[in-house]
C-alpha cells in the first residue's frame, strides 16, 4: 500500500514546525522547566549546604507570609501596578503622536525620528550604569528654595491649582499632573513603540487617504475615520509591549532579587516571582480582552 502524497497544505505546515523547532526547544529548555523549579522552591524552603540546596517542603507558607508578616512585597507591587496603570496610556498615546508626526514630510525628517529614538539608547544598561554624579562635579543638585526642583514643585502645584478651579475633577488633575512629572520616564519608553507606529502608518494604503480627500474629509476625519482604525491591531502589540517593558524594571523585580541574593531566602523570592508573575499574567489577559474587541483587521 502507498501512503498518500502530502497536500501543499501539509507541507506547508510541517515546514512551519520545522521553523518553529528551535524556538520551541528552547522555550521548555530555558523556560519551562526552570519555571516549574522555581514553582517547587516556592513552595520549599531552601538551606544552603555544601554541595548545593537542602529543600524542605512546607506547602502554601511562603505565599501566606508574603502578606502577612512581609510589609514591603504588597506596597511595592501595588506601586508598580499604579505605575503602569499611569505610564502604558501615556506611552501609548504619546508614540502614536509622535509618530503621526514623524511620518509626516518636512525637512529633517531622519533626523527627528533619530532624535526620538534616541532616548532608548540613552535608557540602555551600558548608559544607565553610568554615575551622573560623576559628571555634576560628584554631587547632586539641591532643590532647595529658587533651585529646579523647588521651582518644577510650584509650576505644578500652579497648574493643579489653575485646572481644579476651572471645573476639571481632581482625579484628572491628579493624573495630568502626574503625566507632567513623568514625562522623561514617558518618552524615554516610547522609542520602540514610536517605530512600530511608524510602520503601521507607512504600510497604510494612500489611495484611502486619496479618496477620502475628494470625498471632502478634513484632516481630523481622516484620522478618526482611517488612520485610527487602521493601527489598532499595533495599538495592541504596543499595549501588550509596553505593559511588559514597565513590568521588567521596576522596584518588585529589585525586591525580588535582593530577598534572593542578599537575604538568600530563595523560597520566598520564588513565592514573589510566582505571584508577580500571575499579576502580570492577569493584567495582560484583561487587557488584551478588552482592547482586541475593538480591533479592526483591514483584510
């Protein structure tokens, strides 16, 4: 008996395990199975011993301590949770910004988009490991009376003062304000997503904006009625990004570090990567839920 041929179809996807082999290798190598130890020391007390890690098991007790008798692993997680709820709508609306603008034709155009990228490499290890101090003369700056940052605190107790009185909730103020005292943090975590925009917006057919023109659209229609539709499905893959970036280097991930290499309590830190782990995990899956409902694919 002769085996059937293979379809196209067939071939088609065994060449696209193929392709997809090392990348599967290498996520139950290097991850999997790392994940599942770190699972079983969480739930483990780990002593060092000559040789290696006496592991002794005492079920759900590094978890139920995390709350109750260790008071920095709630407070820092709810701040990092804060900060992502505050950072990820700003980036996200301040890239595709500047990406509408960037895309735009003027003089100088390499040169702008090179200089909002620039904040990315200016955000690398290599730069951020560097002292500034060593450049101000060994010394921080002091925000005393008339110093920058007594200043920078009155302009924006100012501008609180002035939105509040002209009728904006306090919530809002709140969170404008907030946006102004992050807006280093805000556009130096922008980079990647500015370019991700970027090649939605180009790969946007100009026949769409063609027509809509003799149709007699006006600029601001044309954005909400075919820019704005058109790079929804990369407001997700930035969304789903930057939630990730702002989670990857934060004050919990120190936390967890220091409770593992300097406390040496290794079950405890796997306790807190497991939980910050499921933390994340929820905010991503709520927030792809909510976000792809809108999505609008162009086919």
């Amino acid at each position: 008996m002769f085996k059937k041929p293979m379809t196209l179809k067939q071939k088609n996807a065994w060449f696209g395990v193929l392709f997809a082999s090392p990348l599967m290798f290498g996520m139950i190598l290097l991850f999997i199975l790392p994940l599942i130890q770190s699972f079983r020391y969480s739930l483990s007390s780990l002593d060092m011993v000559e040789g290696g890690f006496d592991v002794t098991y005492e079920g759900f007790e590094n978890y139920s301590s995390l709350f109750t008798s260790n008071p920095d692993f709630p407070r820092t997680l709810a701040e990092s949770i804060g900060n992502m709820v505050v950072n990820v709508p700003l980036i996200l609306i301040f890239s595709l910004f500047a990406a509408v603008l960037l895309n735009q034709k003027f003089v100088g155009r390499p040169f702008a988009r090179a200089i909002f990228f620039l904040p990315v490499i200016l955000a690398s290890s290599a730069i951020a490991n560097l002292d500034i101090s060593s450049f101000v003369g060994g010394g921080a700056i002091p925000a005393g009376n008339g110093g920058e940052g007594g200043s920078n605190a009155l302009q924006s107790f100012e501008l609180s003062k002035m939105m509040i009185e002209s009728g904006l909730s306090p919530v809002i103020v709140n969170y404008i304000t907030g946006a102004v005292d992050r807006i280093y943090e805000i556009i130096s975590s922008s980079g990647v997503q500015i370019l991700i925009f970027l090649a939605g917006l180009q790969s946007i057919s100009p026949s769409l904006y063609e027509a809509s023109k003799i149709e007699g659209a006006t600029g601001y229609e044309s954005f909400w009625k075919i820019t704005f539709p058109m790079v929804t499905p990369l407001i997700l893959t930035n969304m789903v990004y930057s939630i990730t970036d702002t989670f990857s280097s934060n004050q919990i991930n120190l936390l967890i570090s220091e409770t593992a290499f300097k406390v040496f309590d290794f079950g405890l830190s796997a306790a807190m990567s497991w939980v910050f782990f499921l933390c994340v995990g929820l905010i991503l899956a709520v927030s792809v839920g909510l976000i792809s409902r809108k999505v609008f694919y162009y086919d």
